[in-house]
C-alpha cells in the first residue's frame, strides 16, 4: 500500500465537500482496496462513507422495499421484509462472495461499481429498480451503461435505492468457483406489467433479454424458456466457458428462477 489521505466524515455535505476537493468515495472497500493494494487505483484521499448512518437501513414503503447505499450485503439478506416481499434479492446477497465480502460489502458499492459479472446489477434491472442519489433519481434501465459504466456523474453519491415489489421474483446464479462471481447469474421478476428478465455475467454488462420477457409473460413457466433462442454472438467467452456455454447456462439458469420463483 502507498501513503494516502483518508476521511471519515459524519455527514452528507462534509462527503460533497471532500469529494470537489479531489476524493474518491469509499463504500465497502471490497474492490477498492485490492485495487489500491495492487496499485490499479491510487486516490490522493480517500473519503470513507461508513458513519453516515442515513446511508444504512432497510424499510418497506409502500410497495416498495427501500435499501440505503452502505446497507451490508448480509443485512439485506437476513432481513424480513426482503425475505417475504423480494425472496429472490434476499437470496442473490446471501449468495455473494463469501462471510467476509458479505459483511462488508455495499450495495451501493456494488451498483456504483457495475463489475459485468456482480450479482445486484441484475435485481435492480429485474426489478425496475429506482437509483436515488444526493442529486436525482436513475431508473434501473437507464442506469448500467457498460462493463464500470454507470450513468452517475464525477462526485455524484448513491443514497439508497426503491425496490418495487414484484408478485414473484428469484435469482439463479452459476459460480465461477474461485470468485464467486456469477460466471452467468439470472434474476427473474413477474410484476404487473409483465416478466422481466436480467442476466449478469455473460457479457461486457447486465442486460435483459426481450425473447425470456415475452414468453414468461404469456406463461411463467420453466417450460417457457425452454426453446427461446439465445443470441451467443456478444456474450463473452474465457477458460472458464465458451459463447454457446454461456448461451446454454442463460437458458438453464432462466428455468432455475422460475422454477425457484414459482416455489
């Protein structure tokens, strides 16, 4: 590690303030500090969002399931309202990592950095997830512009993000063994407007796939998906799995969801 400046402020405009002065925010430090110990990232100062305690916390809204940027992973996996209104978003942050990362670990960490193959990207595009920041709201499908590409602005800070409510939701998720990330990592939603689906993992960044929407919206079924053709040409392919590998485990991990969702 190299000699830096770190911050610890109390609130809001103190954090407003470090960062026009140079900082760079620090949530959960689960990507941040191996790439500051691997000299990948080298920030002058280093402004730390832990003691703001509005950032952290979870509560049902209305129909919605509200969760503030520091919230841990753990915590939005041990949670009750979670657990009964979005049992697929309980079971995506029990599933990330290991202990140690989900006791950490952000969610708003986690959405800011949009690593291709994390885990909450896909419960947020699923859900039609709302963004909320010290400046305006994103909805979900505006926000995941590429691999670590957000539409977030220099210096603008996730505060939380809404949740709305689905009738049924689940997330299914392949392991790359030794990250565990999401080698293809499928999130499924049935609301009012139809089924949506998200997938992570398998290319440069999340997306959803029109062909899985459409027929989970005629029949939320496994059998649905099972002959929907999958499109290989932009996925990714690496030691771990080829293009059609990956294109064969969207359409697998797809019936897991809905099978999991259906319950």
């Amino acid at each position: 590690m190299y000699a830096f400046h770190y911050q610890r402020p109390a609130n809001l405009p103190d954090v407003q303030k470090a960062m026009q002065a140079g900082g760079q925010l620090l949530a959960g430090g689960q990507t941040m500090i191996a790439a500051m110990k691997q000299r990948l990232q080298q920030p002058e100062t280093v402004v730390d969002l832990a003691a703001i305690s509005s950032l952290s916390g979870i509560q049902k809204s209305g129909q919605n399931i509200v969760i503030g940027a520091m919230t841990r992973h753990q915590d939005v996996a041990n949670n009750a309202d979670v657990q009964s209104s979005i049992p697929g978003l309980a079971a995506l942050a029990n599933g990330i990592g290991d202990k140690q990362v989900r006791a950490m670990g952000t969610l708003g960490g986690s959405v800011a950095n949009n690593d291709p193959a994390a885990c909450y990207p896909s419960a947020l595009l699923a859900l039609g997830a709302t963004i909320h920041t010290d400046r305006r709201t994103i909805p979900a499908d505006d926000f995941f512009l590429g691999m670590y590409a957000t539409a977030l602005d220099a210096g603008e800070i996730i505060t939380a993000v809404h949740f709305p409510i689905p009738s049924k939701s689940a997330y299914a998720k392949f392991k790359q063994p030794a990250s565990r990330y999401s080698l293809v990592g499928v999130f499924v939603a049935q609301t009012a407007a139809g089924a949506r689906v998200a997938i992570t993992g398998a290319s440069s960044g999340v997306f959803r796939h029109a062909g899985l929407e459409a027929a989970l919206s005629q029949h939320f079924t496994p059998e649905a998906v099972a002959n929907i053709a999958i499109d290989a040409e932009d996925l990714n392919a690496d030691l771990h799995a080829s293009k059609a590998y990956r294109a064969q485990l969207i359409t697998v991990q797809t019936q897991k969801a809905v099978k999991q969702a259906n319950g």
